[in-house]
C-alpha cells in the first residue's frame, strides 16, 4: 500500500526510454536526413473543418504553422500548408497536417507539445486540431499505464490478503506478506529514482518492475513464513523454529533472488533500451524484495510472537493444520511416482500442446495500437495513417551521400518507385552534400511487406553510399539487433543458471534436469501468450484490445525473464526440500513423495499470490500491460501445478539417485569402498 502512495509522486523523476535500438542504420539515416534539412516529427495536428473547403483548412493550416514557429522549443515546421508538401493533404482536402520538430529530451518534448497544442486551437478556433506523433501520444500512455498499475496494486493488495488469511489461518501471517512486500515496493522506488543519475530509466518499467517486485515479496515471506509454522507444529521452540526456517528456506530465498537477477542480466545483453530497463528495474526490485523478507519476516516473527498464529476464522472446518503435508499433494505425488511415465507422458504432451503457437510467434515493437482503439491517442493516429500519403510513420527515408549528377538521381528516384508497394517518391532535399528521398508507402510499418520493402531499396544500386530509413526501417532494424544478440543471452543465462543451481543442490544431474524442465514450463507460457495476444484468440476474456498480429520484443523478453524467473523459483524451494528429505532418508522416491507433500500446498498459494498481484494488470486497458500480466499469471500457475506437482516428480522418480549424482562424491564413495576392501 505504501508504493500506492510513493508511485504517482516519484514517477516524474523517470525519463523515457525508447523502444527502438538507436545504434542501427536506420537511426543513421534520420539523423544524415535531419543534417540535410528533413527532421524526423515529434509532433503532427491534424487542422480540420466542419463543412470547410479545402482552400480554408489549407490557410488554416498556414497559420497554426506560423504561430507554432514563434514558439519557444520548436527546431522546425512544415505543413501541407505550402504547394511543395502535398502529401501533408488529405486526398478530399478536407485536412491537412502540421509537423514539428521540437527540441529537448522527453519531458520537456511533452511539455513543449501540451503548449503547442492549445497555441494552435487558440489561432485557428474554427477548426478543430487534434494531435498525434510521439512527443504527445508518449504521455499519455505513460500516464494512462501509470493510472492502470497503480489501480492493479490496490486491487491486488485485499485480494491476496484475504487469500493468504484462507490458506494461513491467521490475520497477522495473512497481512505481514503484504507489509513486507509494500515495505519492499516502496524501498524500490527512491532507489530506482537514485539509478536514474547514472543511467536511463523508463518509467514504464519502473512501474512494471514494481508491480512484479510485489508478488516476489509476498512469495518470498510466504517461503519463510510457511517454514516457521512448520517447524513450531513439529515442535521446535520459536527462536529454533525460526533459525531452521532461515537456514533453510531463507538460503532458497537467497538463491532465487540470485536466479532473478541472472534471468534479468541475461536479457539486458538484448540493446533495445526498454528492455535493459526493465531487466535493471527488476534486478534491483527482486534483491530488494528478498532483503525486506529476509530482514523483516524474522523481526516481526520475533516482535509479534504468539499473535502470528491466532485469529483463525476457519479454524473448526480446517482438517489439514498448517505445517503437516498435505494429503491431496502426498497422493498426487504417490501416483505420479508409481506411474511417472504415464504421468510424466501425459503432462509434457499437454505442455507441448500449450506451446504449439510459439512456433509462429512474430516480434515487433509496439505502437499506438497497444491503446484501446477508442482513445484519442490510438482514434487520431489511426485517422492519420489512413488518411494522409505522407504520415510520418508510413514515409521510408532514404538519404543518398555525396554529389552526384541529376541523371543518376533521376534513375535512382524511378527505381525507388517501382518497387513494389513503394507508391510515390519524391526528393526532400538536394545538396552537394547529399539527397534526401521520401518514399510514401501503404503498408503499415511493422508488417512483413514493409520489411519486404526496407529490403527492397537496401538492395536497389544506387549512385552514391545510402541509409535507409523511417518507421518501418527502425522497427525491422531493432528486431534484427536484439535477435542477433539473443543467442549470447541465452547462452550466458544457461550457464549462469546451471551454475547456480549446481552450488545449490550439489548435482550435475538436478540444473540440467531443472533448466530443461524451465524450457518446457516456458514454451507453454509463451506459447498462451501467442495464441492470446498476436492471434487474438480468447481476447474478449481479458476485455478485449488490438490484435496487431506480433508482439513487442521488448516486453515479452521480459515477461519470458519473469517467467523464467519464477520457474526457477519454484525449483530452488522444491529441490531444496528433496534435497533434506534425501538427505535424511537416503531414499529418492520417498524423499520426492514428502517433498511435494510438504511444499506442494505452499507452492499452489504462493503461485495463488503471484497470478493474483499480476493477473490484476490485466484489467489495464493498456494491451502490454495485459499482456505481462497475463502471461506471469499463467506462467505461475502452469508452473506450480502442472510442473512442479506432476512434471518434475515424474522425472525425478524416472532418473532415483542419479538426481544427486556429482562426480567428485562417486569417487570419493569408491576410494571409501576401496580401502574398506583392503
């Protein structure tokens, strides 16, 4: 509740980071176009005219460009005011556009485009002007995302009160969760505010990170908060029962936070700039999270003593009490691990059905569409593409170097119109220095034909060096970049993982097992996200929103990353406790019964928690929003239940002792077995 209250005050200290990798040829070509005199527009007002002639929104159009010009914080204007621009005109000549380019960093874009805004309704009150392109369209996003997560944490915070009151019996072990966890949220926001002097940090992902930040801290005092009752029913003093719940589950705490933080590292290898925002927001909301659990959960277990296990409202109708295994887990994992190959066949199967639409998954990044289709920030953009050749996001920019004779441009300019889907050209600007060719098309930018026609121009012979370009060129650009790069973040995640599960449960045998397990969990989560939100299968269940058919790269390596997070997660805990039950019983298929017996209630309200805090993002009207919190939902559940309670044993009854196998131990074992036979 406190980061409720922190969230709208800190969020205006976070700049923007973009969605686009600026270190590709396409950003090149904006600036050498830019150099050249034809800037990119952060902001386009659409002047129209109820029963207007064309001759009237034209003038009109005129004087909004001179009374933007004499603003402060404009660089530049052009308009389809004037006879050289008329792509900048509706085809019934009905509107007509007004471009700037505007000066500053984000902030201070937006704050420039408001003004701008009500200057040019002020010169022209007549007519009506609306506005579009990124310096006014970006806030309000930002701030309707802001609105949506702060809701989605108010709803969350009850709601997970009251379930963890159900499952733990107790309102004082049903709020301290939820304390530790806002405590943790709101630890995170003035340090992720004190990141920003020494990197970029989105606001976006700040309020992602701290809506994720929240489940973990509830899943992480759950762990320990869960142990300590377990150990107190067994008979164990308070301060030995919370000793034994620290060096237990309090070490499994450690290392999934450390797992968090590798997933998170990894990713960030991927140079979109949101998406090494997102990773650094949750890198430091994940070890923050475990701090509060591991600092606070033992001191209010100290403080409150007695009172964290009274006031059971279900106490008469409970036949299970806290800290005994549960029936319905131990049975689950008795037949399971009779019968691991049918139910090891059976779950994986199920699992590979799931993740069957991964396979035609298409990545992209997002857009205006990500808004509902009846917001003005989506209605009015979308009126501009479809009405307008020159739309800014619909031009592909393609800027020749050096001088060269007027023929060879001539030449050139006709091969760039004959390309397909390419529609007209015409020259922005000419110097000895270079040209400048404007290519309007009619696809939209992130679509395969747009990236058919990016290609298309790269590979025309051209009289002089070339850049190529625009909206769609920057889009097919970041997704080659970051694909490039996931190959060595996959590789460094891998073995970052191995080697942090090698340490912790002492096998060669358990990371593979526990990586290919991850995979599996994994393909199915994604595989749900495919089939929901780029097929657009199911969508009315969620409230409905934009199927562009693709999804953004950058929020679904990090809904992967989170994802794969809490599959680990909930991994580190399960094997922790095998690993004692081994350890004490030196028996595989008994050690994996009690384990999933005495964890499997605990990992079925912990995922409960986790859906619970992110599934409340997916009322946001906001499609990215939906999307994330969709998906860890799904992700969390699928994981606990289907893969921790079925997959898992199953597997590990398959393989006994290997499990356990390290190769150092088997020759320590035979040199014992040696000098015992002599």
């Amino acid at each position: 509740m406190l980061a409720a209250l922190l969230i709208p005050v800190s969020v205006a200290a976070f700049a923007r980071d973009g969605t686009l990798i600026e270190d590709t040829q396409a950003f090149r070509a904006r600036h050498a176009a830019e150099r050249l005199g034809v800037p990119p527009a952060d902001l386009a007002l659409t002047v129209t005219g109820a029963e207007k002639t064309g001759h009237a929104v034209t003038r009109a159009a005129r004087v909004v460009s001179g009374a933007l010009a004499r603003q402060a914080g404009v660089r530049a204007v052009w308009s389809g005011g004037t006879d050289d621009q008329p792509w900048l005109r509706s085809a019934d000549g009905s509107a007509v556009l007004v471009l700037a380019r505007l000066e500053g960093a984000d902030k201070e874009q937006e704050r420039t485009a408001d003004l701008l805004l009500e200057r040019a309704r002020a010169a022209v009150p007549a007519f009506t002007v609306q506005a579009s392109g990124p310096a006014w369209s970006n806030e309000r996003i930002d701030r309707r995302i802001e609105h949506d997560l702060l809701r989605a944490e108010l709803l969350a915070a009850p709601v997970v009160f009251v379930l963890l009151l159900i499952t733990y019996g107790s309102f004082v072990s049903a709020l301290m969760p939820v304390v530790v966890a806002g405590v943790a949220v709101g630890c995170a926001v003035p340090l992720l505010g004190a990141l920003t002097h020494v990197t970029h940090m989105s606001s976006f992902a700040v309020n992602a990170a701290l809506a994720i930040g929240f489940g973990l801290a509830v899943d992480y005092t759950l762990f320990l908060l869960a142990r300590y009752r377990e150990e107190l029913a067994g008979g164990l003093s308070r301060s030995q029962a919370l000793d034994k719940a620290v060096r237990t589950s309090g070490r499994s705490v450690a290392f999934s936070a450390s797992a968090v933080t590798v997933c998170l590292a990894a990713v960030a290898l991927v140079p979109v700039p949101l998406v090494r925002a997102l990773a650094l927001a949750g890198v430091a909301v994940a070890v923050l999270s475990a701090g509060a659990a591991l600092l606070l959960t033992p001191a209010c277990l100290v403080l409150l003593g007695p009172l964290c296990e009274r006031g059971d409202p279900l106490r008469r109708w409970r036949r299970v009490r806290l800290g005994q295994g549960s029936p319905f887990w131990r049975r689950t994992a008795q037949v399971v691990t009779r019968r691991w190959a049918l139910a090891g066949g059976v779950a994986t199967v199920s699992l590979a059905l799931l993740a069957w639409p991964f396979a035609h998954a298409r990545l992209s990044v997002m857009d205006y569409r990500i808004m509902p289709a009846s917001s003005q920030v989506a209605s009015v953009s979308e009126h501009v593409r479809a009405e307008f050749r020159g739309a800014p996001e619909q031009v592909v920019t393609v800027v020749v170097s050096g001088p060269a004779l007027a023929q060879q441009l001539g030449a050139y300019e006709q091969s760039l119109a004959r390309v397909a889907d390419a529609g007209e050209v015409q020259v922005g600007a000419s110097s000895r220095a270079g040209t400048v060719f404007l290519v309007a098309t009619h696809v939209r930018a992130d679509s395969r034909e747009a990236a058919a026609l990016v290609k298309a121009v790269r590979a025309l012979p051209a009289p002089g060096p070339v850049l190529v370009g625009g909206r769609a060129a920057e889009v097919g650009d970041t997704v080659a970049a970051a694909q490039r790069a996931l190959p060595w973040s996959v590789a460094l995640l891998s073995a970052g993982l191995a080697l942090l599960l090698a340490f912790y449960t002492r096998s060669v045998v358990a990371p593979v097992k526990a990586l290919a397990v991850a995979v599996v969990s994994l393909g199915a989560s994604l595989g749900a996200v495919v089939f929901v939100f780029q097929d657009g299968m199911a969508r009315d269940l969620l409230g409905g929103f934009t199927v562009t058919g693709s999804l953004d790269i950058s929020l679904l390596l990090f809904t992967l990353a989170i994802a794969l997070s809490l599959s680990v997660d909930y991994e580190v805990f399960l094997l922790g406790r095998i690993r004692e039950e081994y350890e004490r019983h030196a028996d595989n298929g008994a050690a994996v019964v009690e384990g999933i017996a005495r964890t499997g209630r605990l990992m079925t309200s912990a995922a409960l928690a986790v859906a619970v805090s992110t599934s409340a993002m997916a009322t946001s009207s906001v499609s990215v929003i939906k999307m994330i919190g969709a998906g860890v939902a799904l992700a969390a559940l699928v994981d606990a239940v289907v893969v921790r309670g079925v997959l898992v044993p199953a597997v590990m009854a398959a393989l006994g002792p290997a499990n356990w196998w390290l190769p150092s131990r088997r020759q320590r074992r035979s040199a014992l077995s040696t000098s015992e036979a002599v």
